[in-house]
C-alpha cells in the first residue's frame, strides 16, 4: 500500500514533496520522505529560520530511523516540516533528507539560516556540506551529558551552564577562569568542545532565537511516541492525523486575542520586567543610555534594539536593561518585540489548511511488485 499512499499524499498536496526510494534489485524499502506544502508555507510565512534536526528509532521489529525537522512559531512552539524514515542514522540519510529539506525550503548556501542537533558527525558533515554559511548549533545538553561523565559534582555542573547560559564573551570569560582554578582537566574538555556552537556567548545575532537545547525536538519525539510503534503505514498516517489536530487546535490560539504578543513571550516579558526594576539607566541622546545592574554597566541604543549583553539582539526580546530604558522613556514595550513574537506572524503559520485524505480503500490504485521491508532485528 505504500505506491497507493505516495500516490495520496501528492493528491491532496499538490505542491508537497514526497518520495519513496526502493532498492530496484531487491525491492526492499529503503527511505520514504514526507513534505506537506502547507507546512512548508507555513514555516516561510511565520516562523524565523531556526530549525532543529533529530531521528529516533522506530520501535517496531524492523530497522528504520524517522529523522525530522522541527521550526518554531511565534509562540516557541514546535512547528513540524518534514520528516522522513531511512534504514539507518548516517551521514548518507541525513544527506538525503536535508537535500530534499533544503530545495523546499531554498535555503541555499544557509546564509541567515540556524541549524539546531546533536554531535552526529553524519548529520554535522550533511549541513556543513549543504549549507556552508548556515549557523549549527549543538544541543548543550547533549555535550553536558558526556562532559560530566569525567567531572561530576553541582559545582562544575553549576559552572557548566553558568558558562552555556553567558551571552557576552567577557563574561564567559570569568566563568571559564574560575572553571580552569576549579578542576584544569575538566576546563580542557570543555574547550575541546568548541564552544561557538553552543555556548550563547558565540552565537549569531539577528536569528532571534536563543535556543541551544533541543526541547521542540525531544517534544516531537515525546509527541510520536506511540505512533514510532506501529508499522510504517499506519505510523505515517497517524503521524499525520495527529499533527493535523494539533495545526487545526493552535491556529485559534490568537483568534480571540487582544493582545498582540504571544503568550509565552508574553510570560517572558512580564518576569524580565520584574528583574529590570534592579536596574538603573543614565540616558543620552540619540536614544541611547547607560544601564547598571548586577555590578555591570551596558549600553542600551533603543534605535537600533541592541544591548551590549547580546541577549536582545540573540532573542528578539527586551532584555532587562532594554526594558528599564523602555520604562525610563514612557515607551510602549510592545514596539520593542520583534515582529516574529507578534500576532500577524503567529496566524502566518497556521493560514494553511492542513490536506484531509480518504481512506485507504478510496487512495489511487498503483500496482507493482511487492516492497519487502527490512531486514529484522536478531532476536535474544
């Protein structure tokens, strides 16, 4: 049923991509990609070009890996593109599925483009092929995981994320002094980790996105948790089903809404503001200022959204030195929102009408030899 299902997904979707690749000597399955135009539209209208990349295994008796591709909207929600199962994680299959991932999305060279996963040397050579201007960041906790395993105890973990979580190199700077007194070999690992892909500190401006962990993947796979179960077929399909529910549920999120912010971002503000109260701002003019606080002092220019602390310029969103300025001035703190967090980009995401399908009785009728599916596992 698997030619009869492709057949399907490319009626209701016009201008999606799918594909299916079967060994023409065998004719054992090999990969099978799923790109809904609607998604696709969705993600180039609303979202910022942010994108996480993850597999899992499939959990049934066959091989097979499903590798995806997650965005976020301007709620920081996940946003599903595509996703596609292969025989196996490899540099090969990721090559294969972000090949096809890239022409949908023309992301050319990468240029303005972040990518988002693990170490995966496979997946890390298919980007760097691909789009060798893109921004790849590595999920921190990943490299956490492996770091602790040779220095463990709350001080290094602490002195861990206080440097992951610095956005200015000065300040990462000091934590790594006090990480080089604190245990020597543990700072040499952690250099060794390269930390312009996943420390805040080195990461690009303008993608306001100040992600380095994988939660919107790790919530898509928690997501297609009992789906990833099933055999292929019915797994795609309820794959599918699911994510149409979920589209169709969130795009009434902001229908009613009178404030243009989302609420997540919303909920950010609200606790930034708080902590801006320990703030004090020196104005100049040209609208730009001076801002103490927690013993620093940053220049905040309210023209340009900057702070010399990088988190606004990395997030989109007012830090607390940019809201104190804000407030000092009377301003509106809405105007200082990037426009990807606001309402118009929200409703951008979720325009398109995810496609309905018939039964599979009702699907084209595509004759061919039988596809034979993986190898199984050994048993024991």
């Amino acid at each position: 049923m698997l030619r009869s299902y492709l057949e399907e997904l490319k009626r209701v979707s016009k201008n999606g991509t799918f594909m299916m690749e079967v060994n023409p000597a065998t004719k054992v399955f090999e990969r099978f990609y799923v790109g809904f135009d609607e998604l696709k539209n969705g993600f180039l209208a609303g979202c910022r070009r942010v994108i996480g990349l993850d597999g899992c295994f499939l959990k049934t008796g066959l091989k097979g890996m499903l590798l995806y591709a997650i965005g976020r909207d301007g709620n920081n929600q996940m946003f599903p593109i595509a996703w596609a199962v292969v025989e196996v994680e490899s540099e090969a299959s990721w090559t294969w599925f972000l090949t096809q991932l890239f022409i949908d999305l023309n992301v050319g060279t990468g240029e303005g483009w972040t990518f988002i996963s693990d170490k995966q040397k496979g997946l890390m050579n298919a980007v760097s092929w691909l789009s060798p201007q893109a921004e790849h960041r590595n999920y921190a906790r990943h490299i956490y995981a492996n770091w602790k395993k040779q220095h463990k105890g709350d001080a290094l973990k602490n002195l861990f994320w206080r440097a992951v979580k610095c956005t200015f190199e000065a300040d990462f700077d000091m934590v790594m002094a006090n990480l080089k007194m604190e245990c020597p070999k543990g700072y040499e690992d952690f250099m060794r980790q390269d930390p312009k892909h996943f420390y805040m500190a080195f990461i690009r401006t303008g993608t306001k996105c100040d992600a380095v962990e994988n939660n919107l993947s790790e919530t898509f796979n928690g997501y297609i948790c009992i789906p990833r179960a099933k055999p292929i077929l019915e797994m795609l399909e309820e794959i599918r089903a699911m994510l149409m529910e979920m589209m169709t549920k969130r795009s009434q999120l902001m229908v009613d809404r009178m404030d243009p912010i989302c609420p997540r971002i919303r909920m950010k503000l609200e606790k930034t503001k708080l902590e801006s109260r320990y703030c004090f701002a020196r104005a100049s003019l040209g609208n730009k200022f001076e801002v103490e606080g927690d013993g620093n002092r940053f220049v905040v220019d309210l023209a340009r959204k900057t702070c010399a602390c990088r988190e606004w310029d990395i997030s989109g969103i007012p830090c607390r030195h940019a809201i104190c300025c804000i407030a000092f001035m009377k301003l509106e703190i809405n105007d200082y929102v990037d426009d990807c967090f606001k309402k118009d980009a929200y409703e951008n995401c979720y325009k398109f009408p995810f496609p309905v399908m018939n039964g599979e009785k009702m699907w084209p009728k595509f004759s061919g030899e039988p596809i034979k599916p993986h190898l199984t596992k050994e048993k024991g």
